[in-house]
C-alpha cells in the first residue's frame, strides 16, 4: 500500500536516523566487560534504567498529552545529552548508575510520546488506514540510521582503539534531532483545553477496561521486553567468534572485534530496515494484525532457544543467524503492535496509552534484565537463552490475541 510522503513524513524519518545514531550500542556490553563488570552488575544497571522509566513513563505521558508533546521530546534529547557526558567523563559503577538513571528519564518522555505525534499527523490528514505502511517506512528510516551507526561506532573504535570515545560522539547526532524536534508544526503539538482534560483521563482509564487493548498492549511489551534484554548478548558473541575465526590475524583482538561488530550489525538493521518498511504487507499477507503479533511472538521465543542452543554447541554462526531472525521478526511486527494498540485507544490519551506500553515493558526489563545476567554469569550465555526463550513461549497464553472480526471506530471522537 503506497501514500504520498509528504515534508512532515521526511522529518518523521529524520527524527529515527538521528535518535538512532547511538555509536554506544553495538559495544555498550563490551564496554561494560573491558571496565570489569558481570553480566549481573551490566543487568542491574539496565534495571536502574528501567526502574526510572518506570516512575517517570506514567506522568510523562500525561505531560505530553496535556501540555505538549514537542516540548516532551526536547525534554528527552537534553537528559540523553547529559547521560552521555556522564558515561564518558565518569567510568565507575555509580557514575554509570546516575547515566541510567537520565537516560530512563530521556526514555520516559520519548517513548509513545513521537508514535502518537505521527499518529496525530495521520489523524489530522486522514490517513489512519496507512498507519502500519507509514509508521513501518518511518521505522524503515530509523533503522538505516542504525546501519549506518554499526558503521561509524565500528570505524570509531577501530581508529581510537577505545570504546569510550563512543559517547561524545553520540552527542552530536542527538542535538541535531533536538532542533529537528522543537521545529516540528505547532498543530502536531496538540494541548488538551482544561475543559477536556478529564475526558483525556477518561480516555485513558477505558485502555484497562478492554480485553482487546489490555492484551494488544502486553503482547508487545512482553515480547519487547524479552528481546531487548537479552538482543544485547550478541555482542560478547561476536567478540569469541571474531577471536576464533582465522582471518585479521595482524590486528588486536579489539580492532577485530569492532570490524566483525560493525558488519554484523550493519547488516542485521539493513535486514530490519527491509522488514519494517514492509510491515503492512506481511500483516497483509498473513491476515490480520492480531495472528500475525500471535505467530511472531512465538516464532521469538523459538529464536532465543535456537540461538541458546546454537551456543551449547559451539555454533557461534548459528546463533548469530538466529539473532538476526529475532531481530527481523522485532522490527516487522512493531508496527503491526502500535496499528493495533491505536486502532483499541482514543488519539486524544494515545501518548498516555503508548506510555503504559513502555512502563509495561521497562517493569518487565527491569525484572529480566538482572535475572538473566545472573543465568549467564552461573550457567553462561547458551543456557540464559534457552531459559530466557522457554520462559517467553510459556506466557503466549497469557498475551494471545483474539481474531479480529471488524474493524474498530476506537480513533474516532
């Protein structure tokens, strides 16, 4: 399903390049072993992360919803400036600790907050009917932005020799969205009027009264959550398979390290790229939005257990290939979940109910994140996995979702 793309639609895709531009992320466990931490004291900081998202995901949103999205998002940019000072300037644990604790802030007004700017903007020019196809081909953009960022961090550790230097460096592509942010169009920047405020908070208290919203909801901060605390385990996989492959022999173990990285990396968000954007044609395809989130969150859990068990065997490239499905499957499906979490949500509480997504998953991270360092710390990664994706196809039945049989009017006033 093709729609014109229009100049808000360029700034949408800009707004994912930049954010994606984090040159920490292909090496931030790296980084966090190089200093001398475990798995459980890289897992607890995650969850100090989360814990902050958490307890500002909630009041941010309705921030957001009531007073401003755009001044929400700049709210964002300037606490993840600030974490990325702190993780440079201060490597020790409790430096690091405060760095979470910005950054979850940072997440908190971001989260929700611009998918319900675009689904305004959708709303606004009737086009809610494209929203799979038009957040997918955002999401597409974000996603080259994190190719590209596989790149450039590679290319900056291989010629420093430090991942360290990853953080200033992130700071630039961060102020520059800043400015892309505060310019957005006002009309996008809706302000609930004091005499609808209460109507918004009505809005969002029917999200826990229905079946459909509550489920649509958890299915995908479930899944979101599983996969974001363990898709960071790639990482020291990577390390052993680059110090065990015969080839780059002349370079350091680091150097090598950072050119497998950054190719791996760059062409799993090529592949993510390729699958977001074609979101709405594999929901198309398959049928429905809720059979196609059924079957992507348990083919997930399946990758986690192939990959575990890829490691126990010593197929390092085995697990790697599964890696990149899981990361396939995450990017294809999240814009099939925000389709129809929005289709079950009013616009008016869409970046509160967006919000309650996140604060769903970050508890969830804030759980799984330090559990699972402890499993890899005492039975190694290959068996953390298997128990991670075990765990996740056991709750399918909690998060399933029914087939459905008509469209809902829920976007409409």
């Amino acid at each position: 399903m093709t729609f014109r793309k229009d100049k808000q639609f360029y700034r949408f895709a800009a707004y994912g390049f930049l954010k994606n531009l984090r040159f920490f992320e292909p090496f931030i466990i790296l980084y966090f072993r190089e200093i001398g931490f475990s798995f459980l004291e890289i897992g607890t900081l995650y969850s100090i992360r989360e814990i902050t998202t958490i307890l500002c995901e909630l009041p941010t949103g309705f921030v957001a919803d009531i007073y401003g999205r755009k001044r929400s998002m700049v709210a964002s940019m300037l606490a993840y400036i600030t974490s990325f000072l702190i993780f440079y300037l201060f490597p020790n644990f409790y430096s690091f600790s405060v760095a979470m604790v910005l950054f979850g802030i940072g997440e908190a007004f971001r989260t929700g907050t611009h998918k319900a700017l675009i689904l305004e903007h959708l709303r606004q020019n009737e086009m809610l009917d494209l929203r799979v196809d038009y957040y997918g081909a955002t999401r597409g953009a974000s996603q080259l932005g994190s190719a590209l960022n596989a790149i450039l961090a590679a290319s900056l550790v291989f010629y420093t020799g430090s991942y360290r230097i990853i953080f200033p460096a992130a700071i630039i592509p961060c102020f520059i969205n800043l400015i892309n942010l505060a310019t957005y169009p006002k009309a996008l920047d809706q302000e609930v009027r004091r005499t609808e405020k209460s109507r918004t908070l009505g809005d969002f208290l029917m999200i826990f009264r229905g079946r459909d919203s509550r489920r649509g909801i958890l299915n995908s901060a479930l899944f979101d959550a599983f996969f974001k605390s363990s898709k960071e385990y790639l990482q020291p996989i990577l390390k052993s398979l680059a110090l065990a492959l015969p080839v780059m022999m002349a370079l350091d173990g680091q150097k090598r390290t950072a050119l497998l990285v950054g190719a791996v990396y760059f062409l799993i968000y090529l592949t993510t790229s390729y699958a977001s954007r074609n979101a709405g044609r594999m929901s198309r395809t398959i049928g429905n939005k809720s059979t196609t989130l059924n079957l992507t969150y348990l083919t997930g859990a399946v990758m986690l257990i192939l990959a575990g068990s890829s490691l126990k065997i010593e197929i390092r490239s085995g697990a790697v290939l599964f890696f990149l499905i899981l990361f396939l499957l995450q990017n294809a499906r999240r814009p099939v979940n925000i389709a129809y979490i929005s289709e079950k949500i009013s616009h008016r509480a869409m970046a509160s109910g967006l919000s309650v997504e996140s604060q769903m998953k970050a508890l969830m991270m804030a759980v799984l994140a330090p559990v699972i360092g402890l499993l890899a710390d005492r039975f190694g990664i290959g068996n953390a996995l298997i128990a991670t994706g075990v765990a996740m196809g056991l709750l399918l039945g909690a998060v399933y979702l029914r087939k459905e049989v008509q469209k809902t009017t829920a976007h409409h006033e």
